[in-house]
C-alpha cells in the first residue's frame, strides 16, 4: 500500500475505462453480485459524472455486453 501511494495511486479510480469510438471514455468499476464501492469509489463515480462521464458498475459479462454490444 505503501508503495503504490509513493507512485501517486490514489484510491478510488475506476478498474476499466471503455474508449467508445466516436465518443466519451465510459468508466467501469467490476463487482461481484454482492459487491459494493467503497467510499473512496463512490466518490470516483460522482467526480466523473459530474464531469460528463459515463459510469457504471459491471457486475457480469452478460450485462457488460448487453450495455457496449
């Protein structure tokens, strides 16, 4: 922890970021069905979409396809 904090990782960003050709980066965050964010992601999430960002949380390949397919 202490390492990645000296390289400047801050917690909180996002596991995946989708580059839609032809629009905005779409941020992910990739959960298990009874997975939550923690607060620091909560705040992540609410930063990029005031942004103007899309953001959403993955919970299985099913719906990830169903959302960029």
């Amino acid at each position: 922890g202490n390492r990645m904090k000296a390289m400047g990782v801050i917690p909180g960003p996002s596991d995946l970021i989708y580059l839609k050709p032809g629009g905005k980066p779409v941020l992910m965050e990739l959960k298990t069905d009874n997975g939550v964010q923690s607060p620091a992601q909560k705040q992540w999430q609410a930063t990029v979409e005031a942004a103007g960002y899309e953001y959403f949380i993955i919970r299985s390949l099913e719906a990830a396809q169903k959302q960029f397919l």
